[in-house]
C-alpha cells in the first residue's frame, strides 16, 4: 500500500490553498483589529512580515500586498509612511519591495513632500528590477499622485486611463484607482462623468464606498446641490463606521461646514470646525485643507491669518486640494485681500494660475481670471470668470463670481446691480440662503438712496421703492419668463409671485407685462 501523502509529511494542493486562505483570513483579522484599536503601524508590520516569508504563492503575496495597501490608506500620513519605512526592512522580494516604495511615494506626492521625485525614481528602478504588475500600478497611481499635486490633470488623467480597475488582478487597488480617476473628472469639471463613476461601482467595499461617498459629497458643493450634499454626509458621518478613514471623515466635515456656512448657520459651522483646526502638524493636516479652505471664510475664528498662512503654505507643496471644489482658490484669494495679505493674495492666485496653463480648461481659466480680478480689483477680469463659469456645472462658484462683480468698486453701477440680482437668486437656487442674504444686501446697497418716509409723504415710486425680492421677480418677468418659471426659478410659491408682481406694477405705475418690459429696460440703460 502506498504511502499517503499526509504519512508523507505533504499537503494536497487543495488542503494547501485552504490552508492558506485561512491563515490569510486571520492575518487580515488581526491587521483590522490592530488598527481598529489605533495600532496602524503594527497592522502594517504583521502584514509585511507574511509578505516577507512569501510562504503560499504568488496570489497570497498579491493578496496580502493589496490589503497591506488599503490600509495604508485609512491611516494617516505619519503612521503610514513610518509603518512602511519599517516594512522595508524586512527581506522582501524584489517585487514586494517595488510596490512598498511606490507606496510612500504615492503617500509623498499626495502630501506634496519634497522628496517626492526622488521616492519615484527609487520605485521606478525596483519595479524595473522585478516588473511585478502590482508594483506597476502602485507606481502609476504614484505619478498620477505627482501630476495632481503639480496640477497637471490630463497628465494624471493619461497615467490613470492605462489602470483597469475591473481586472481581477487589480481588485485590490481598485478603490484606489476609481477614487484618483474621480477626482481628475472633478477636477477637469465632468460632473456628469464623475457622478455616473461614483455609482458604477460593482461589489464596493464599505472602505471603497465611504471614499466614493465623500467625493460625491465633493461633487454635489461644486455643481450646488448643497441640500443633498450636507444630508449625505451628515448620513455617512454619523453612520458609525469603523472604516471611514480620517481622510474621508475630514471631507466629510468640510462638506458640512460649507453647506452650514451658505445657509447661514455659522455657529453649527464652527462647531463642527472647531476641532478640526487643531491639527497643526504636517504632512497629517494636509488631509484637513479642504476643512480649512472653509473655514477662511470666517473672521470669527481665533487666528483667521495664521490660518490662511498655514493653507497657503500646504496648497504650495501640492494643490490637490483646490482640484475638486472649484469655488476654494478665489475664496483664499477674497480672504486675502480681505486680511490685506497681498503676499498670500499673490501666491494663491500664481497657484491657480499655474493650475489653470497645465489644464487649460474653460472652469480654470475662469478660476483664474477670477483670482487676478479679485487680486488686482480688476472689473474686466472678474466679467471674463463670470462669462466661462456660466459655461460650466459650477453654480456656487458663478454665484460668487458674480457677487465679486458687484462688489468691485470699478464695475458699472447698473452692472453692479444686475449681478448682485442674479447672484442672490442663484444662491436661493442652489440652497444657500446665507449667502443669498449677503447678496441681497449688496442689492440694498447699491439701490438708489433711501430716505425715512414720513406719514404726509405720499407712497415712493419707481425702481428705487422695489425690495430686493421684488426686483428679481420684475429681472424675470421682464425677460420673458412666467409666473410659474420665476416661481420655480427662485424658490417662492406662485402666489408670493402674484402678490409681488402687483406690488412692482403699484410702484411702477404700470398695469401690464409690455410695460414692465419698457420700464425695465429703460432702467438698464
């Protein structure tokens, strides 16, 4: 009788496997509850230790290595990077050694660190030693990474396009891939594309879906469904997940921070802020930039200036921050000519600029036109930004374009006021009606002079008396709409558009729609 092969001291190929699955099932255990318990580095260590035995295979190091990088990207900078500058001491293979090193340059390039290059280069010759495709796909992700730092995008949109998130082989990196391929749709503003990306996902992780959540959340402040955006992310945050990252849970905050800030809500959005400007120490606060570019906008905080300098500082080491949010870079500018920074005024707008030639696109030359109009108060070049926003999904920053019109001192009066109307009314569109009440006072204020009415003073007429309501419903009606659009149009029911129309014709001093038409026209001359 012949020996069996377990007499042997040999497993069959099919106890083998099994037997590798399992242990592989209790090392991705033990790594999740390590980092779970806020131990990331030792997650990293048990995993790149298995790796370094390279005991079961080629498809158990390939699985390894794809755990080994997911979470690598639930941690935070410091704690990843050191975790993986240990894992490299470890005997590696050739083709494990590539793809840890394209890992700390990818982490290097998101955070804009300076060795970046050299980290690239070094990934770059391991790989060519060992031409391990794993390894090739954390390198590209790593020089898409460099691209979107330097604001190249169609660079990291080339470099992205030769990655298949759907082969097996990837499936690992897959999130990794879909997520940087989103952002460069966001940031080149193909909304549309990037919306239909984020839901054609097939068997999404909760690590995988949470990111793709809060780069929708991304997408729906840029285009202006602010609504939706804060009750996604307010769903998500509070969802309790283990797996939301610190990244995912900083944009998440940053979402509803804005969508507080537009409505209003200022002291619901410092509540929330608050904590998030404790993080002084880079490369971790880079993942907090999106919170900051919200929170420049409001003086009450304790140190808005040093704030500023802080972001400016970390926009210079990468931009990747002002990609998917388009309205961010005029924002930091505003902020600086507010503060009479005109080093910072200067160095963001260079930035956008420098954005703005290396995806030469109509939203970042109109981003770019904005930031000049704003820095140098240039009326020409805030009325170029408004012309090209209005080619683009981007509503709230159109909306803010063209406040910043009717802020310029050297705009037309008559221009002045009209972009302050559609200003006000865009923000009533697309939620926000904290910035809509700062636009409508800039309307009050740019309204013929007013005077207290005494009670032997007949009732006041003309263009002058009409409220800032009353105003953009006439713009409407005057243009052609209905009733129904402009009520549709501005958010008011039909009847509160009835009433104000019969109190502009009682002011006017006129009875029909080809009156208003005239009367209209002839106070926009």
């Amino acid at each position: 009788m012949s020996e069996s092969p377990f007499n042997a001291g040999t497993l069959p190929a099919d106890d083998i496997a099994t037997d590798a699955e399992q242990r592989r099932h209790r090392l991705f255990a033990t790594a999740d509850q390590l980092r779970l318990a806020g131990r990331g580095m030792e997650a990293l260590h048990v995993l790149a230790a298995e790796i370094a035995t390279s005991r079961s295979g080629e498809r158990h190091r390939a699985l390894l290595l794809g755990r080994l990088a997911q979470i690598v990207a639930l941690e935070q900078p410091t704690v990843a990077l050191a975790g993986l500058r240990e894992a490299l001491n470890l005997r590696l293979d050739t083709g494990s050694r590539g793809t840890l090193l394209a890992l700390v340059a990818t982490i290097a390039a998101r955070t804009g660190h300076p060795d970046t290059d050299a980290l690239l280069r070094d990934a770059g010759t391991a790989h060519a030693a060992s031409g391990d495709p794993t390894s090739a796909r954390h390198l590209a992700l790593g020089r898409a990474a460099r691209s979107l730092a330097h604001g190249d995008l169609p660079g990291a949109q080339a470099v992205l396009a030769a990655l298949d998130p759907d082969s097996w082989a990837a499936r690992a990196d897959a999130p990794s891939i879909r997520a940087e391929r989103i952002l460069v749709q966001l940031g080149l503003g193909r909304h549309q594309d990037a919306w239909a990306a984020t839901r054609q996902v097939p068997d999404a992780t909760d690590v995988s879906s949470t990111g793709l959540t809060a780069l929708d959340c991304l997408r729906m402040v840029a285009v202006g469904e602010l609504p939706e955006a804060a009750a996604l992310a307010v769903t998500t945050l509070s969802s309790g997940s283990a797996d939301l990252s610190r990244e995912v849970r900083a944009l998440l905050v940053a979402v509803i921070g804005e969508v507080r800030y537009r409505r209003g809500e200022h002291d619901d959005a410092r509540a929330i802020l608050r904590t998030c400007l404790a993080e002084d120490r880079w490369p971790d606060r880079t993942m907090w930039t999106f919170a900051f570019c919200v929170a420049v906008r409001d003086p009450a905080f304790s140190a808005p200036a040093g704030l500023l300098t802080t972001v400016v500082a970390d926009l210079h080491r990468s931009v990747r921050s002002l990609l998917p949010v388009p309205h961010f870079g005029p924002r930091l500018v505003r902020a600086a000519v507010a503060a009479d920074d005109t080093r910072a005024a200067r160095r963001v707008t260079e930035l956008v600029e420098l954005v703005s030639t290396r995806t030469p696109v109509p939203l970042w030359h109109a981003l770019a036109d904005q930031s000049r109009g704003l820095r140098d108060g240039d009326p020409d070049a805030l009325r170029s930004a408004v012309d090209r926003l209005r080619t683009t999904a981007a509503r709230p920053a159109l909306a803010d374009a063209l406040l910043d019109l009717a802020n310029s001192p050297r705009a037309r009066p008559g221009e002045a006021r009209d972009a302050a109307h559609e200003a006000a009314a865009l923000y009533a569109r697309i939620g926000a009606p904290g910035d809509q009440a700062i636009a409508d006072r800039r309307c009050a204020d740019l309204a013929a002079p007013r005077h207290r009415q005494s009670i032997d003073e007949p009732p006041r007429r003309g263009i002058g008396a009409l409220t800032p309501a009353e105003e953009r419903v006439a713009e409407m009606l005057a243009g052609g709409a209905t009733k129904k659009e402009a009520a549709r149009s501005l958010f008011v029911s039909f009847h509160t558009v009835d009433t104000q129309l019969r109190s502009i014709y009682h002011k006017l001093g006129i009875h029909n729609r080809m009156q208003l038409v005239r009367a209209w026209e002839r106070t926009r001359r």
